[in-house]
C-alpha cells in the first residue's frame, strides 16, 4: 500500500500541500533534523531564497543517505522568520516538491532561529515502503 494523502471536501484549504497523510503498516520512517541555509562548506546564503533553496537541497541531500527522495516525503515543518518570505519560500519549495500529492505541511513565523543571520529551517518527515 503506498502512503494516502487525505484533503477531505469538508476542510477548507489551498496551496500545494496536504490536509493528512497516512503510512502505510510496515513501512520506515526517516525524520529529517531542520535544514537551514548553510552549504557543505558551512556557508550561510547571503538571501533568503539562497537560503530557502540551500534548505531543501540539505533535505535531499539527507533523504538520499537514506535512499529516499523527495517524493516519499508526507510531512514538512517549515519556520520562517518573517511573513514576508512566505511566497519566495513557496518558490523555493516548488523547485523541489513540484507535483501532487503534496506532503502535510506546517508554517510558522518564529522570533529567530539558531543563528540571527538564518531566516528559514525546514524539518521533514519521510516514508518508504
């Protein structure tokens, strides 16, 4: 059984992600730790979409040590540091996450992030049978 998004006709929402997702028994389960804009060589982006990009080029980067991809992805954590990089940081994520079933997804606004200078972190959750 492959993983089931659920986006029910009585729950309201728009954009490319899903309402629920539900894995299927026996299937492993991979937890990607908050990626943030720092390359391999431990270089901060200078801008947010650098940064957003740099993000989840890490998510993959880590779901493949795992032999995972980007598909098999059900749900996204997403902390953004101004509201103001919600549209570039869809930009960024539809690079990578282009077509449906879109994983569940969570925004949130926060304070600050580990570093003054990161203004985006993103978590995931993946699944393969």
């Amino acid at each position: 059984m492959a993983i089931k998004f659920h986006n029910p006709a009585s729950v309201s929402f728009s954009g490319k992600y899903s309402l629920g997702g539900e894995v299927p028994a026996g299937a492993r389960t991979f937890y990607v730790s908050g990626q943030v804009g720092v390359d391999s060589n431990g270089k901060l982006q200078p801008t947010f979409e650098g940064q957003a990009v740099q993000a989840w080029k890490n998510i993959g980067e880590v779901l493949k040590s795992a032999g995972m991809a980007y598909e098999d992805i059900v749900k996204v954590t997403v902390f953004l540091t101004d509201s103001r990089f919600i549209a570039p940081y869809r930009e960024a994520r539809d690079q990578f996450i282009s077509r449906p079933p879109y994983p569940a997804s969570t925004l949130l606004i926060v304070a600050g992030l580990a570093d003054p200078g990161m203004l985006v972190e993103v978590e995931a959750v993946a699944v393969k049978s």
